[in-house]
C-alpha cells in the first residue's frame, strides 16, 4: 500500500520520482540478499555490480556507471551525476532498462521499476527484519 502500489500506478513524467524510490528499496535489496555489512560500499569493482548487471542485463563496468550516475545522482542531487565523457537520458521508448549507444547511456524508468517490484515480491522473506516497515506490506502480497 505504501510503495508497491503507488509505484506501479506512476508513469509518464514521474520517472525521476519513480526512481528515486525503487533505488531506495533495491538498494535494501541488494544489501540483505547480498548479506552486506552496514559499513560495505558501493565502490567501483564491488561484487554489488554483478548483481546490477544479472538483473538489468548490462555489463559489470555499466552497472556501476549506471548506480553512480543514477541512483547516487537522484538521491544525492536530484538529478543524475554530469559526465564528460557520455550523456544520460530518460526514454520509455526502448525496450531494454539500460542501453549504451556509443557516449549515450538511456534508461527507461518503467522497465527498471517493474525489475525492481519483481524482485522485491519475489525476494519478500528476505524484508523480515524489525527496523523495515515495508516487511508487513509484502508479507501480504
């Protein structure tokens, strides 16, 4: 009621606001199914990226562009992280989550939330701890 519902009802121009959210739970995500320690970090050549990559079908080395630039640039800035050696953009037009084009990299923010959702019901044991309210909402999907 909380998360999952609102998120599979956004579209159109709310894709930043989607994102943001759906980074906020994949990250809780990755760090219990990857039994993570609280202090571990997202650092450039983490086993983290692995994961990334299985999940939106890219590459190790894109997956952290792609978690740097997007979800650090969201939920630090508001916006994704400007780079001098590629452009970033938003399309719900492609097929694929992630697409590198030469020096672009797209995303579509509706494939990369249904992802997300998916593995999240999918993975709900795993939410069961007492400091993540969201563990009652999926316990009764």
């Amino acid at each position: 009621m909380w998360y999952l519902t609102p998120l599979r009802k956004m579209k159109g121009h709310e894709g930043f606001i989607c994102l943001a959210i759906c980074f906020l739970l994949y990250e809780k995500f990755l760090r219990r199914a990857l039994k993570m320690k609280p202090e571990e970090k997202f650092s450039e050549g983490h086993r983290v990226f692995d994961e990334i990559g299985q999940h939106f079908e890219i590459s190790r080395a894109i997956a952290y562009e792609f978690w740097s630039h997007w979800r650090n640039g969201l939920l630090h800035h508001g916006m994704p992280e400007v780079d001098k050696n590629r452009t970033y953009w938003m399309t719900a037009a492609q097929k694929e989550a992630v697409k590198v084009s030469n020096n672009h990299v797209s995303i579509n923010p509706w494939i990369i939330r249904d992802t997300i959702v998916k593995i999240i019901v999918a993975n709900r044991k795993i939410w069961s701890d007492a400091d993540f309210p969201l563990a009652k909402e999926l316990k009764e999907i």
